[in-house]
C-alpha cells in the first residue's frame, strides 16, 4: 500500500541585493555619487538574478541624484559667494 506524496506549496525565496540596500544606506547618510553607481548595478542584478529590493535601490538612486544637485548648487553658492567677497 502506497500513501499518496504530500507536497507543499512554499513561496521562493528571493534574497535582498546587497548593492540596493548599500545604496538605499549610503544616500541616507549625504553620499551622493556612491549610491547612484551602487543603484544602477543593483537594479541590473536584481533583474538578472531575479533579486528583491528594487525599492531600495531606486530610493538610494533618487535619493543620490538629489544629493548631487544639492551639492552642486551649494557649490555655485560657494564659488558665488568667494568671487563676490574678493571682489568686493
């Protein structure tokens, strides 16, 4: 006599990318270029290996893109302001 195979239906796991949560972490603390490599090298292995953690490295690029304009108008301002102090 032969029990029939009880088989159960677990979920796959998908292990979190690195890269996006170092990306998400790095722009969180005022890194701005870092993340933004770190994002679009995790997005690209996400999709090849079928990852989690597309939020984490979309934020952490947003996030970076945003630092760096900040950072560049804060340099403007910067530069702006010696240029007008020496002159004055």
């Amino acid at each position: 006599m032969s029990y029939p195979t009880v088989t159960q239906n677990t979920p796959a796991y998908r292990k979190t990318n690195g890269l996006a949560i170092a990306s998400f972490v790095l722009a969180l603390l005022g890194f701005a270029i870092i993340p933004v490599i770190f994002g679009h090298i995790a997005l690209k292995q996400i999709r090849r290996d079928n990852d989690s953690g597309t939020g984490f490295a979309i934020v952490g690029l947003v996030l970076g893109y945003l630092e760096i304009i900040a950072y560049t108008i804060l340099l403007f301002i910067l530069v702006g302001s010696v240029i007008w102090a020496v002159n004055a």
